[in-house]
C-alpha cells in the first residue's frame, strides 16, 4: 500500500494497461495485485455479495449466482473475448472508467458499491458515485478498490443484458443496457432498475423509465411496452465512429425496451419457480 | 536482481532483468526466441499472440512478464508436442485447409486448445466462442470453425492429400505444416534480438512544413542511438512509386508532409535504448497548414495543391465508351440516375509491416514481408543508387498482404539503415503505423444513369467514378484503368461511357486492394440493376440471365471472347438456391410479423467479373526450374505467396506437366537472387501467368530429358534409382543422371520460360484487348436486418465461381471464403477515418461470429490461355459480395442504403425515412 502514494501504479488484468502503454512513457513501480487471495473470489456475506476486486470475467461467468446476476453474467461474456475474460478483471473495468465498461451498466442494475481500502482501514462507495467522468473515479492516491458489492437482491429478480456493436466478438459498443425486475408474489413490478452504457460519459440509470415500470404487472410489460426517445432524452451521447449521437438515443430507447421485456420476464419465470418450489 | 521463474511448454525457463512493464509477447520473442509467437497489435485486439496461461488462453500481448511469475505458459509449440487435443488440432487445421497466410494460426490452434474441456462435444456456436478473440483476414473463418470441429470428432473434412497431387485434387498447402506451428517467419521473425531498431518520425498533421532541428546534439544527449535518417541522407533519388510515370512518394518528406503519418526522420539505435525511444522526443518543429482531406475540397476551386506536377488535384483518368448512350437511355423504356459513395478501407493483415536488413558479402539483403520482390529491389536500387548486383530482396512469409504490401513500406528505411550503419537492422511498424502510413482501398464517389427496355434489356449506361487517391500516386492509375472496363459489369452493353478520375487528397495513399477498385464501382451497379429489375417486374436473377455475356458477344472494350465467358453458368447455377432462399425469405417474414420480431430475412444477388492481369499492359512472369544429378526437379518460384496458395498451385501446375514419375520436387525462393522476376502477387494473376510460365518450364525441361532419351516429347518417363526411364511399350532408354555433367547452376537440365498474356493497348475510346481472360461470380446473400436497431446479420452466403479449371478445390474455396468475409466487411463495418481509427478496435474487420455457412458452387468453364483452362480468382471473390448484401437489406426491409459501410446508424436513419415517406 505504501507503494501507492508515490510512483506505484496498481495493476491487475493489465487489458487496459498494456494497450495504453506508448513508446516512451515512463512507468513508475507497478504493484500487481493479483496475487492477494484476499483480493479475489465471489463470496456471500451478511446483506450482500462481495466481489474481490481481481475477480476476473471467467470467474465471474463460472461462479453460481442468483439469478439477478444473469445480467451481469451475460456482460462477463461480451467483455471482448475469451482471452480478455480470462485476465480482464471486475475492479479494473470499474477504475478504467471508459464509457463502455460492459461491466458498469449491469453493476448499476444491480446497485453495486465499491469497497475501497485506505491507508485507515476501509470505506463504501456507491458506484454512481463513484466514477465521476470519462476515465475518471474518486479514488485518491494511496487507495485501492477491494471490492465489489452486491446488495442481496429479491429472490423473483430478472435481468437482462444487451450490448449492440457492429460485429459479433471484440467489439465495443455503441450501446448498451442492463435491466433488473423485482417482482412481488402478484407479479408486480415492484424495483425496476434499468442502467444504460456508451451513451453518457458515465453510464447511468434511468429513474423516470424504472418509474414507469413500477408497479405494472411484468405479464404486461412482456406483452407490450413501449419506450419512447423521450424517455432516455437524459442520456448525452456522443458521435462517433461507432454511430451517430441521433442512433444511439433511438438504440438506447430499443434495447431499454428489449432488455426490460427480457428482465421482465425472466423474473416472472422466477416467481414461477418459487411458487412451484413452495407447492412441493 | 529480479529473476523471472516460469513453466514453457512443460520445461522449467529462467529469464533475468525482464523490465517490469515488458510484455510476455516481448519475452518469449525476444529473450528466448519463441517466434511462433505472433503479435498482431499490442492490444488485445487480434489474438495472434495467444498463449495459455495455467491452461487458460490469454493475449500474450496482455500479460505482464511478471505475472507467469511460476506458472506454466504453453504455446503452439507445446500443445502440439504433447499429443492430444493440440496434435488433433494441428492435423486437423491442415487437412481442413484452415491456415492462409499463418498469421493468426497459432493463436486460433492455441485458443481451440485452450477451449473449456467439459466433456461435452463442442457445437459450432461454442467454437466461435472460443475464437471469438482472434481475427483472421484470410479465411473467412469457416474452413477453421470445420478443423477444430472436426479435431473434436464432429463432421468430416473432404480428403486431402499431403505431397503434390494432379491438378484439380485436394491436396494439402505445401507449406501448412509450419504455418500451423508458427515456424513460417514473417517480417519481423527473422531478425536476431541484437539486431539495431529503426524507428520513424511521422508527421503529426495531415498537410504541415517542418524544420529538423540539430541532429548532431540529438544523437549526442541519446547514446543509444546510432544515427538519424533524414531526406538528406539518401544517396539516389528519393522517391518511389509503382508507375515510371507516377514515381512520386518521397521516403523521407523534404519540406511538406502531405498525410498524417509521412515519415521524416528514422533513427537507428541499439535495441534497450529504442524499446523507450519517444518520438515525442525527436527534434522537429511543425507548421500546420490547412489541409485537402476530402475529394470535394480537392476539386474545388482554390483547393490547395498537393502536386505542381498534377494540376487540379487529379493525378489521372480513364475512359471506355462504345456506341451512343444518350440516345440509347433516351430509347429505353426506363432509366434511373444513382450516386454512390464508399469509404477508405483498411487492408487490416494481421501482420504489420515488418523486415530485417544487412550486409552480406558487400551486398544488401532486405529481408521484409512483400508481394512484389523485384520490383522492391528495383526502387531500392534507384533509392540507393546501387547498381542491380547492390540490393537482394528475400520476401519472408506474409501475413496477409491484400495489395497493400506491393508498395515499399520498411524495405527503404531498412536498406539505408543497414547501409549507413553496416550493422543488422530491424523494423516491424506498430498497427497504429501500419494503418496511418500504408495504402487503403480508394473511397469512391460514382454517379451512374442506367437503363432497360420494357423486355428487360439493359439500354445505355453513363458512369462516372472518383476515386481518393490519397497523397500520392501508389496504384491510382491501375484503378482508373480498370474501373471502366469493368463498370458495365459482365453484362452486354451496347451503349456505354464510362469514366474514371483518381483525385489526390491529403490522406494516406490509397493503393491495390482486392479488386482494384471493381468492388466499388461493382456495389453502385449492381444494386441499380437490381432497382431496374424490380422497376420492370422482373425477377433479379432473370433480370441479369437475359443481359449477361456469352461467347461471342462483345464487351464494353469491343472485345469479343469466343470460349471461356462463364457468367451465364455461374447465375443458372444460383437458379435452385435463389428460389429456395427466397420462398424460405418470405414465409419467415410472415410468421416474424406475427410474432412481433423485428428481424426481417432478405435475400439479394450480385453478379461479377474480373479481368486476370494488368490492364492492357505487358505482365510477364518467368519461372526457372532445373534438375539435380540427384534426381531432385527444382522450381525457382518467385511469385510470393501470401497466403492464396501460389507456392501450392504452381508446384501442382509444374510437376504435372513435368510428368516425371516419382521425381521430387523442391521449391527454391523467393529470392531475386535466384529466382528470376515472376512479377507481383496482383490482379488475380499468378495461376494464370505464373501458372503458364511454370507449366511452360516444366514443358521444356521435359523436352529437354526426352531429347537425351532420344524419346517423344509425350514419352512417359519416370525416375528411378537416379535414372530417368522411358516407361511404358516395352520401352527400356534410361539416362543416368548422375553420368550428365553439372552446368553453373547446379543442374543437369535447367531451362527458363517467360509467359505474357496477349493483350493489346486500348485506343482513346477504352477500345481493345486489355485482358486476355475475365473470371465470372455470382453471389447470393441472405441476411436478417433487426429494424429496430438497423444491425445486419449474415445468415448465408452461396457462391457461384468460374474458375477454369479448378488446380486445388481447398484453395479455391478458401479464395472465395476469405474475399466473402472482406466484402462483408466493407459492405457493413469497415470505414476508416485518417487520424481516427488507427487501431483494431475502432477499426472493426468481421470475427468468427460474423460470418455465416457459404456454399460454394465452383464452375469449370476453361479458357485457353489459362493453365489446363484455369482462371484467376483472387479478387473476384469479394466484388459481388457488398452488392449482394446491399441488395438482401432492401429485400429485407425495402431500403437501399447508397453510402458504404451499412452501418446500423445509416440502416436505422434509412428505415426512419422510409418510414415518414410512407
């Protein structure tokens, strides 16, 4: 830790590191801290999970979880490829702060918060708060993210996940969205929580749409739901490359739909189960 | 002292002093020579370089070297050496046909290793998964989603044979194996970690002067430079270009730079100190000045100019034009007017440039990754001012070259940097070099009025095509030339102009890049003829049948062939497919709408032909060939193969018609030194010319034995025992070869041929022979447009090829797999941006996901002057591609997108507007 006031520079999956590395930079100690077992896994503790900071995609797609985190699962495997799922980890997609971070928009969906460990002990952040801006966070020097935290979330939970890019694999993309439902034992929406990706420096969550959602049944949001351009009109998207700000806010309002109908329904077919599970 | 402690394939390494910032890419290449480590990009964005890590594929690139700190690292060479699932792989890739240039192979066979063993048999969908992270630009991925399906013991691959079997047998590459186990050396494999770097100094701005501060105290404040290259250091003349007439790029800008990434400076230095060399750092002052980056500020009026020499921004022009086409649309029953518009296309090989020079026996021997070795010698000779014995290129392998590694990239810096220095020296451009300096495809801007009569016969075509051709001249002649006379498609057209103009901007040179241009004019017709089709009712397919070419009925160049025109054979061939397609189209369609899904299945055709060789110009190739005392024939084969097979195909053309039973055969080069000029690996050429040349060679050699035996030429001879026999009729002659004398070379026989196509020059009016055979496709795309997003999916593709006659079936099929996958990529991702996208990752080429089956339907119409009839195909298979595509969108979803790439952004923009309009 000491390390980390001066010179030193954390490293972990190194996905970003390396391609950010030029010709002439000068590069101070490098603290690799994926050799702290204290750092890595996925556990379940008191009101929440924790997600050890090194935790890399792969981990996270092969670890059991509940079924609230299948967005987020299904983002681990659009996290460019095989090869970066394997070294690229949870704490690094957070602190990079790009945003596309396919990690952060399920993160959002999830109410994530971030551990971070200081020279006095430790503290939590909420993770909209903490990425402030493209390629930055409220990390100060001397500190070190620990974790991710996952609040437990309501057993009939669904999630989604959409990425929508211009190829099938190693892309990065123009838009995305991670939704999670809540249902109560009726079928009503009870939490909706919807985040979207690559539209706004940060990706961010779309209260007046979770607003909309709440207390509908999810059968209906299933059978039909609209999602209008004035409904993400929050978002601040960019043009780029990749698409034109005008795309982007259209595709963002489409995949909110498609991926609240997704969540929507996965989380009825969880009601279903629980119910199943509690006649037997 | 900090000692680096890992596992390599299994055997314990210790490396001392690694950097802590260096990459396990760098260590394994560099400090223990594991070349079979291919780096592609340094960021994670291709996969060449993947290694597992504890059994887990990882990017090579990726990884610190400090990180395997005690863990066990496994590259091809090791998965294939412990037998199992990584042997399986590797035979299986050759049988399969599933390695071109070799690039990427090592990193796809590793990835499949690496694939998660759950006992359970891999489907397709998981494969692609697992190779979702490497990119290939030669294959079009199919051939490799079969090998490693098939190493798993799903599917069966088609037999092939391993050693040289007859023409039109499946036969494996003759140089797979090493392809496979990443022992081909590419450009930058060759050279020894002691070797000196160079680096360059790039300009910053599209158009700006610049002032080179003082060199003297530069190199000496920086003691590990050895010296600064500059304009002022070439001893010849510093320019180069690929037409004596258009010889036009510096090496080293003088005073102006004229596109972001021009070199002005290299600097050579010992290896330690260039692997922290900043350019940043490098003594240059710059002047901005406003720069022409698009082809309406080039013609504008007070555009700024590059060129004295080209007034107006125009480095040239062409023309075709036959009959009255005014008249002839004024008669027809209907016409259209379009304009069209393509963008700069990245060649994206996954090698970059690269090379290895030095001085051997007072001569200089540039080694580098290129499709032209004689012509690279001879600019270095003018660069250099040496006479022809001063310079030896040796092409290494090449890790796709697509037309962009014709011209010179590091072969003159690394000349002059082994000449200053008289010490090795070596240069492998980064991607982001590679992609700011070497050549693109030309965007296109084609405006074009068509028309048919009511029968459906096409009636006039006017076509106007500009073409960016960057800051210089590279290969803009080549595609003004070849535009018009291809613009009419392979269709009859009695009344035709068409005209081409290549305009300089400030943009990196665009240059040869599959098709010449074709593929851009090929997208703007094509998709009009489907629009007339529709307009009169017509069924596409029978729209083009009823206007296609035949024997015996003229070109737009008055050029009429009377055997060998295969178009009409390649669309009946389409016949059952389109009809299948389409009715299966429509009946999905319906039940989609039902359900409230927004994909929408299209079906579109384009059609194609391809004129193999230059354009009306000489295209010779010659191939020298000899016999050993020992028994062994020996081609000297300079046509460089850069993953299309040529060292494959031209080794079968050969030893059939050496017809010597059981006479090895070794191939020699390429090399300028010993193998004489088989010209460029261009124009779709070498089967044909190169082909004829070898079978010419082989031909008189034969002559050659035969005449010793005092037998007939079409004598059956065989070896045996190092004796060459007359078989057959009871016939006992035999020559003792080892009786003959040895001349020069080494060699009991040798001889040498030349083959020239026959063409002729076109008149002012585009009038003539320019190409003595054409080849012919034609391609069915089918496609689902998601309408609420605007992305596209390829769901299939089918393919009709004439190619003559078949030499290899995996080669031809891998031609056309890999020129599908780049048609689709300009047809739906590829744009790039100078100054922008710079990099892999926003410059998007198709993956393993993006491309669907293709069904391949190969047509054997042969041509005379091809080898055994065969055709050229190597550009061929990418110009009906995008048309096809662009054609499935509008039967999809009803729009015709006219501004390439298809980009969701435009699809979605485009369906709105329809929307509204209806």
């Amino acid at each position: 830790m000491s390390q980390l006031d001066g010179d030193g520079q954390v490293v972990a999956g190194c996905t970003d590191f390396l391609p950010g590395l030029r010709r002439g930079s000068r590069i101070g100690t490098l603290v690799d801290i994926t050799r702290i077992p204290e750092l890595r896994g996925i556990r379940i503790e008191m009101d929440h999970w924790r997600i050890g900071a090194t935790t890399t995609w792969t981990e996270l797609i092969k670890h059991p979880l509940p079924k609230a985190f299948e967005g987020l699962k299904l983002a681990a495997r659009e996290v460019g490829s095989v090869q970066i799922q394997n070294s690229g980890t949870i704490a690094g997609n957070i602190c990079n702060a790009s945003p596309a971070a396919d990690g952060v928009p399920p993160l959002l969906a999830l109410d994530a918060k971030v551990e971070v460990c200081t020279p006095a002990g430790s503290r939590v952040v909420d993770l909209e708060d903490f990425i402030t801006g493209v390629r930055r966070i409220a990390l100060k020097p001397g500190e070190l993210v620990s974790a991710i935290l996952v609040p437990s979330v309501a057993e009939s939970t669904g999630s989604s996940f959409l990425k929508l890019g211009s190829r099938k694999y190693l892309v990065i993309s123009i838009a995305m969205v991670s939704a999670a439902i809540s249902v109560d034992r009726s079928g009503t929406i009870t939490d909706a929580r919807i985040a979207v990706g690559s539209c706004s420096p940060v990706a961010t969550r779309m209260p007046e749409l979770e607003k909309a959602l709440n207390g509908r049944q999810a059968r209906s949001v299933v059978d039909r739901l609209e999602v209008t351009v004035d409904q993400v009109a929050s978002l601040a998207p960019i043009k780029d490359v990749r698409g034109s700000a005008e795309y982007r806010i259209h595709a963002a309002a489409e995949l909110c739909r498609r991926a609240a109908i997704q969540a929507a329904g996965r989380a009825t077919c969880e009601l279903a189960s629980t119910d199943a599970e509690t006649a037997e | 002292m900090n000692l680096l402690r890992f596992n390599l394939n299994g055997r314990e390494v210790k490396v001392a002093d690694v950097p802590a910032a260096e990459r396990l890419s760098e260590t394994l290449r560099e400090r223990l020579l594991r070349r079979e480590i291919k780096v592609g990009c340094n960021a994670g964005d291709c996969g060449a370089c993947t290694v597992l890590i504890n059994g887990d594929p990882v990017c090579a690139c990726l990884t610190l070297s400090h990180q395997v700190q005690q863990r066990d690292v496994a590259t091809i060479a090791g998965q294939v050496a412990q037998g199992g699932i990584g042997a399986r792989l590797a035979d299986s890739f050759l049988a399969g046909a599933a390695a071109q240039c070799g690039i990427c192979t090592p990193g796809m066979v590793v990835s499949a290793a690496g694939m998660p063993a759950n006992g359970a048999t891999p489907s397709e969908t998981d494969v692609k998964d697992a190779l979702g992270g490497v990119l290939c630009r030669c294959t079009g991925y199919r051939k490799i989603i079969d090998s490693v399906l098939h190493a798993h013991g799903v599917g069966d691959l088609p037999a092939s044979k391993s050693g040289i079997a007859p023409p039109g047998i499946r036969m494996n590459r003759v140089d797979g194996s090493r392809k496979i186990l990443g022992t081909d050396e590419f450009g930058d494999d060759i050279a020894p970690p002691e070797a000196l770097v160079v680096k360059i100094v790039r300009s910053p701005y599209a158009r700006a002067t610049f002032t080179i501060g003082d060199l003297d105290s530069y190199v000496k404040e920086n003691p590990g430079i050895s010296c600064v290259l500059t304009a002022r250091d070439i001893p010849g003349i510093n320019r180069f270009g690929v037409f004596p007439q258009f010889v036009d790029q510096p090496v080293f800008a003088e005073s102006e730079t004229r596109f972001v990434g021009e070199a002005v400076a290299a600097v050579v230095g010992n290896p330690e100190f260039m692997w922290w060399f900043d350019p940043n750092g490098f003594p240059v002052s710059w002047q901005e000045l406003p720069a022409v980056s698009n082809m309406d500020d080039a013609l504008a009026e007070n555009a700024a100019q590059l060129h004295d020499r080209y007034a107006g921004n125009t480095l040239c022009s062409g023309r075709v034009c036959t009959g009255d086409p005014a008249e002839a649309l004024e008669a027809a029953e209907i016409s259209i007017s379009r304009s069209f518009r393509t963008s700069f296309v990245e060649h994206a090989y996954i090698e970059p440039e690269a090379g290895f020079a030095c001085v051997k026996d007072g001569k200089l021997v540039v080694h580098a990754c290129t499709q032209a070795p004689h012509m690279d010698r001879d600019s270095l000779l003018d660069i250099l001012a040496l006479p022809e014995s001063g310079v030896v290129v040796v092409p290494t392998a090449v890790g796709g070259g697509f037309g962009s590694k014709l011209d010179l990239s590091v072969q003159p810096y690394l000349a002059l940097a082994a000449k200053v220095t008289d010490r090795p020296v070596r240069l492998c451009y980064s991607r982001t070099e590679s992609m700011q300096s070497t050549t693109k495809r030309h965007p296109a801007s084609i405006s074009l009025r068509i028309g048919a009569s009511a029968e459906g016969k096409l009636s006039g075509l006017e076509f106007r095509g500009l073409f960016d051709t960057g800051a210089y001249s590279s290969w803009g002649p080549a595609v003004t030339s070849r535009v018009p006379v291809h613009a009419s498609g392979p269709y009859e057209v009695r009344d035709y102009q068409a005209m081409s103009q290549a305009v300089l901007t400030n943009s990196a040179p665009s240059g040869a890049f599959r098709g010449f241009g074709v593929p851009q004019a090929s997208a703007a017709l094509e998709t009009a003829i489907d629009e007339l089709a529709q307009e009169l009712g017509i069924d596409a397919l029978e729209f083009r049948l009823r206007n296609c070419l035949d024997n015996g009925v003229p070109t737009v160049c008055g050029q009429v062939f009377s055997q060998g025109v295969g178009i009409r054979a390649c669309l009946q061939a389409l016949e059952s497919g389109w009809t299948k397609t389409r009715t299966e189209a429509f009946e999905l369609n319906v039940e989609r709408e039902s359900r409230g899904d927004p994909l929408r299945r299209g079906v579109g055709l384009a059609a194609a032909w391809y004129g193999c060789g230059n354009t009306a110009l000489p295209n010779p190739s010659t191939i020298r060939a000899g016999i050993r005392r020992d028994g062994a024939a020996v081609l000297h084969q300079g046509a460089v193969d850069i993953g299309q097979g040529s060292n494959t195909v031209i080794a079968q053309l050969f030893v059939d018609a050496l017809a010597i039973e059981n006479m090895e055969l070794e191939l020699a080069g390429a090399d300028t030194d010993i193998t004489p000029d088989a010209g460029k690996t261009s124009a779709s050429r070498q089967t044909y010319v190169s082909g004829n040349a070898a079978r010419m060679c082989a031909s008189s050699l034969r002559r050659q034995v035969a005449r010793s035996l005092n037998a007939g030429e079409d004598a059956a001879l065989s070896l045996d025992g190092g004796r060459i026999e007359v078989t057959g009729s009871g016939d006992r002659r035999s020559l003792d070869l080892a009786s003959l004398p040895v001349n020069e070379s080494g060699y009991v026989f040798d001889c040498q041929e030349t083959y020239n196509p026959p063409t002729t020059p076109l008149n002012e009016s585009g009038q003539g022979r320019p190409y003595a055979q054409f080849g012919y496709a034609a391609q069915i795309a089918v496609v689902d447009v998601d309408v609420g997003l605007g992305t596209v999916a390829a769901v299939q593709f089918i393919a009709a090829h004439d190619v003559g006659k078949i030499i290899n079936p995996s080669l031809v099929e891998g031609q056309i797999h890999g020129g599908i996958a780049q048609g689709l990529g300009m047809a739906l991702m590829e744009e790039f941006v100078p100054g922008v996208t710079n990099n892999l990752h926003d410059y998007l080429v198709p993956t393993i996901g993006d491309i669907p089956p293709i069904e391949t339907i190969l047509i054997e119409e042969p041509d005379i002057h091809g080898p055994l009839g065969a055709k050229g195909l190597g550009e061929h298979v990418l110009i009906p591609t995008a048309p096809a595509i662009l054609n499935a969108i509008h039967h999809a979803c009803g729009i015709r997108i006219r501004s390439l790439p298809a980009t969701p952004s435009r699809i979605l923009a485009a369906l709105k507007e329809t929307a509204i309009g209806s």
